[in-house]
C-alpha cells in the first residue's frame, strides 16, 4: 500500500503538477516580456529583479507576523495565504527574469558563458551548502498548500526575530537574494548549455530529446531513492560522512538538478511550439494553470519557498537524499483535520 501511494505521487507530480508549474510559470515569464520595457533588456532586467528580490525579501522577513496573524484570525488564514503565495510566485518569477536577463546581456548566451555560470552556479552552491535548493522544484519537490506552518519559509542558518534583528534580516536577505540568484545562475547555464548541445537546429527534436533524458533521468532518481538512502545511513554509521556522504549528496544533487531542469527546458519548449506566442494566451495559460494548482492544492509549489540546507532534512519526514514528495497522505491528512475541525465547531454549537 505504501509503495501503491508513493508511485501515486510521484506520478501526480511527473505527470501533472510539473507541467501546470511550467506553464504558470512560461504564461507570467512571458507577460513580463510584453510589459516591461521590451526594448530595454538591461533596464528591464535590473527593474524586474530588483522588484521581485526586494518582495521575496520582505515576505520572508515578514514570516513571523504573517504567522501570528494566522493563529489570531483562523477563519481568514487561506485567503491571506492565497494572496500572499500569488505574491510570493510573482516575485519570484519577477526575480529569475530579472537575473537570468541581466546574466544574458551582460556575460553573452555563448557556450563560454553557459559553462561559466554553470560551474559559478555549482561551485558558490556547494560552498554554501545549498546545492540541493536548485533541485527544489516539480517533479522532484510537491509543496500542499493546507500544510501547517504554512508562512513559515525556512533561511540558510536558521535565525529567528529573537536572535536579533540584524542577524535574522542578513539571514533572510543570504537565503532569498544570494542563493536564491546562485539558483537562477545555475539553471540559466545548464539550460542555456542545453540549447547549444541538443540538437539546437530543431527546436522540437530538441524538446523531446531534453523531456527523454529528463524523464529517465527522474524515474532512475526515484527508483534509487531508498538505495541511495540505505548507502548514505551506512555512511553516518561507520562515521564515513565527511567525504563519501558529501561526494554521495553532491552526486544525487547534480543528478536531481539535470532531471528538474531537462524536463522544465523541455515542457516549455514544447508549449512554444503549440501554444500561441501572444499575450492573451500567456494570460489564459497563466490563470488556467493557477487555477488547476489551487484545486489541486499545491499552487505552493510555484515558488520555491524556504531555503534547504545540504544534508539536513527538508522535514522529519523525510530523510536527507529523499524526494520530498508526498501528495495523497497530504491530502488525506488535510481532510481529516477539516473534518476534525467541522466537528469541533458543531460540538460547540
């Protein structure tokens, strides 16, 4: 039974919360090309990722009352969690626009500038013990929305308000805005490496060539999951983990990282080459795709919210090198909280 559902999951998420994700995102990328300063790359770049750093940022600073005003005010929680995640995604795409537009005008989209920040990508990502962060995404990452706690995002070194105002904002401000533009540095150079190298004369051979090795990729990274934890658990055993539990990590990362990005590159290639290359159409796919995330509950994973820390768990149920990837238990437990809560309310009444 618990093998049928996490094959569930893993195909809920593959098959259908990736692509959705995806087309949120191309339909939004794609407006923010139509609306802001189109014919000024470097100026649009600068005025979008200025904007959306500055409100993930804030919104990450800011998790602490959005928290308290949670708990005063239960009967409002999913409306201003709603809007606070439409905000929180739109800056977020916002942010990556920005950045990945001002690394293409000012480094070049050649083969030179690819590698380069491919290897800047990974090597400032592993310094800061934040390579997994580049991985956190569908179909790799499912993120309900009903989860508890939901306001609070995780920082790098894990500072709270009380250890100081100082120290927690510059912990906020490391999380969102440096690995956060070290993430977007990555993607842009594997990406962009990925033009050049998959048949780059034929954009839709290139497509399916990108979701094949993308798509194996994935099913290989979830039929090794329990190998490769059963190996990393035996490291922490024999106290082994300073080099091979790190070179294990970094390779299932790097791994995670081409499967994620390959299968991202692929599905919206794809819908360019089907869906029309005009503002209306990247308005109907954005509100569409948004919307059938919200009834699916998990519009959570449009943004990467939170930062994950290499080698610690993303939660206790899951350990590290695992696939936080938990959709029908979620939800199953979502609705035995509201009925739980639907009972409570008629007992009072």
């Amino acid at each position: 039974m618990v093998e049928l559902r996490a094959f569930l999951d893993r195909c809920v998420c593959l098959f259908v919360v990736a692509p959705l994700v995806v087309a949120y995102w191309r339909g939004l990328w794609n407006l923010l090309d139509d609306l802001v300063l189109p014919d000024q790359p470097a100026l649009s770049g600068w005025a979008t990722a200025c904007a959306g750093w500055s409100v993930a940022f804030a919104l990450t600073a800011l998790q602490e009352p959005f928290a308290l005003l949670a708990r005063r005010y239960p009967k409002s929680v999913r409306v201003v969690f709603r809007l606070h995640q439409f905000i929180y995604g739109v800056a977020s795409i916002s942010a990556w626009r920005g950045t990945w537009f001002l690394e293409d005008v000012y480094t070049g989209k050649g083969p030179w500038s690819a590698l380069g920040t491919l290897l800047v990508g990974i090597g400032a990502l592993l310094l800061c013990r934040g390579l997994r962060n580049a991985a956190q995404a569908p179909p790799l990452m499912l993120v309900i929305d009903e989860a508890p706690d939901c306001f609070k995002a995780e920082t790098r070194f894990r500072r709270k308000p009380e250890d100081g105002v100082g120290t927690y904002l510059m912990d906020c401000l490391f999380s969102t805005v440096v690995i956060g533009s070290l993430v977007v540095t990555l993607w842009r150079g594997l990406w962009t490496l990925l033009d050049r190298l998959q048949i780059p004369d034929s954009p839709l051979t290139s497509a399916t060539t990108s979701l094949s090795s993308g798509f194996v990729t994935t099913v290989g990274l979830f039929l090794a999951e329990g190998s490769v934890r059963q190996i990393h658990a035996h490291a922490h055993k024999t106290g082994n983990t300073q080099f091979w539990g790190l070179l294990l990590e970094g390779m299932w990362n790097l791994c995670a990282i081409y499967s994620v990005v390959a299968i991202w590159r692929a599905l919206w290639m794809l819908a360019d080459q089907v869906v029309p290359m005009t503002a209306s159409w990247d308005l109907v796919s954005t509100l569409a795709s948004g919307w059938a995330l919200s009834l699916l509950c998990c519009s959570t994973s449009i943004p990467n919210w939170g930062t994950v820390v290499d080698g610690v768990a993303p939660t206790s149920e899951f350990p590290p090198l695992s696939l936080d990837i938990s959709y029908f238990t979620a939800m199953a437990e979502v609705c035995l909280s509201f009925d739980h809560k639907s009972q409570t309310n008629e007992d009072r009444s």
